[in-house]
C-alpha cells in the first residue's frame, strides 16, 4: 500500500509549519515530520484510525496527532490523506465537499 497526499493536505501542512514557524522554526520543521510519520503509520494498519464521525463511511478515517487530525481515504492499493487540521475546529465546511 502507498501514501499519497492531496494538493490540500500539502497545503494545511504548509500552514500549519508557517504558523508555528513564526514562533519556532526548528520547531515547526519537527512537528510536520511528526505529523508526516503519523500518516506513514497508517499504510501499515489503514483501518485504525477511527471514522470521522462527520461522514461515518469505513473507508475515510482520521488519526489524531497532538491537536491535530489527520484525515485519510482507503482504498485497496493506496492512502490517501485529505486534510490536516486543528482538533478544535470544527470539520471545514468546504473539505466536506470534496469527499
């Protein structure tokens, strides 16, 4: 199984890096590892992260990494991941319609 990562998902990882980058760089570039290692974790067990209640389907599910959530999509061959975002928040609005 391969990992791939939607165009969106680079992009909430490269906010995510900027934001903390204002603060910390050195920190910044070690959370986003992080959360990449998280991901690559998954290809080996797809089906333990939980569902994401907000759709309840068995093939999108999320990890959680610190605040964060992790989105993925299984398939049979790959992971997908979809989005990445602060756990607080509530699922965008706009990511629902993508999936």
């Amino acid at each position: 199984m391969k990992l791939f990562w939607t165009e969106t998902a680079k992009q909430d990882l490269l906010s995510i890096k900027q934001y903390i980058a204002t603060d910390n760089p050195a920190a910044a570039k070690r959370w986003i590892e992080t959360l990449r290692k998280r991901a690559r974790k998954a290809v080996h067990a797809p089906l333990s992260g939980r569902k994401v209640p907000e759709f309840s389907r068995n093939d999108i599910r999320e990890l959680i990494e610190g605040n964060y959530r992790i989105v993925y999509q299984v398939f049979s061959d790959k992971l997908v991941v979809l989005t990445v975002f602060e756990s607080h928040r509530l699922f965008p609005v706009e990511k629902v319609h993508q999936i």
